[in-house]
C-alpha cells in the first residue's frame, strides 16, 4: 500500500527505534494518525523537547540540568554508588525504592573479543569518584550476562587499588537477564543481598 511522503518518513524514523519492524512502525503510525490534535501536539513537543536532555555531569544518567534528579538530592546517601550499564537500569532500581544512594552509568559493557571498547565505557570517571574519601561502597549492578560479569571482574581488578569496599548485586537475577527486565522484588532482594567481591 501506498502511503503519503510523511506517513512513509514517520514510519522510517519508528522502524528506526530498538525493537520496532516496518509493520509495528506502520501500527505506530496509524494510532496516531487517529489522535485528536491536543494529543499529537504535546506528542510532538514531548519530542521536540527531547534534545534538551543530556548527561549529567557525575554519574551520566539522564538529566534537564547540569546534576540528574538522584545526583542533586540532598537526602542521598553519598557514601554508596551503584554502577548499572545503563540509565534504563537506574529507573529500574529507582522503582524498587530499596536504594538510597548514588548511580553510575558506564555507558555499555566489555565485549568478549573486542579490545577496544573499554575506551569507550565511563571507567576513568567512576576510577575518579572511588578516589573521593566520601565514597564507602561500590555496587557493581552490571546485568548477569557474560558481557555483564566481564565487566564486573574487570571493574572489581581496578577498583582494588582503591580504600572502597566493591560488592555485586546477588543472583537473584537470572543468569542472562537484564536489569532494566527484572521484577522490583527480585531487584530489591539483589540489591539487599549482594556479597562482597573477593
């Protein structure tokens, strides 16, 4: 079927997205094709607002300002940071409302057979807040993937240099998954539990 320019381009930029065919983008577009205009509209500046969101600047989670919500609460404990690979996995945590202290996103995970991309992981930053005497504890929350343990070894060898205890999250996680998919349950019991790293 032939659609307009626009209905085509709009269906391009959705099929674009993590997770989204041609035909889920086409459905998309469709329902919102149908919305009464008030809707479209505060679709469309929702989005057009979005470029304004960027890093912030200590643990590099979503942000309007300068410091994300988590990082310019004063009520936080500063003395604990939880590293998670993603800020999808920081909204997961935030709903379980187990945890009180300070996030760090790495921006990713090792990748088994790649050399290169540990370059491209937040790995010097959270290296410089383990220097700061305020930091007592950090959780190393990466998912219980391979990639994911990888990762948490490899952080686990650097930060030992460092006066910080290093746990993990407990294996209340199934092996593979991810954060981000848990259950607040089984995040909160992984966060309470987790264990030390030798």
């Amino acid at each position: 079927m032939h659609y307009p320019k626009t209905f085509q381009s709009l269906i391009a930029h959705f099929s674009a997205l993590p997770s989204v065919g041609p035909k889920m983008a086409e459905r998309i577009v469709l329902y919102l094709f149908k919305q009464d205009e008030s809707k479209l509209i505060g679709f469309a500046e929702s989005l057009e607002t979005l470029h304004h969101l960027k890093s912030c600047s200590c643990c590099f989670h979503i942000a309007e300002n300068d410091l994300c919500a988590v990082c310019s609460d004063p009520k936080r404990d500063r003395s604990l940071v939880c590293v998670v690979e993603e800020p999808l996995d920081v909204i997961a945590i935030e709903r379980t409302g187990s945890y009180n202290g300070l996030y760090h996103v790495l921006g990713g995970v090792l990748e088994s057979g790649r050399d290169d991309n540990s370059q491209n992981l937040r790995i010097p930053e959270l290296l410089n807040r383990a220097e700061d005497p305020v930091v007592k504890e950090i959780i190393l929350a990466t998912n219980p993937t391979t990639e994911g343990d990888m990762t948490a070894l490899y952080l686990r060898k650097k930060l030992s240099d460092f006066p910080v205890k290093t746990t993990r999250i407990a294996r209340g996680l199934a092996t593979g998954g991810d954060i981000e998919y848990a259950d607040e349950l089984t995040l909160s019991s992984s966060l309470t539990n987790r264990k030390e790293m030798a």
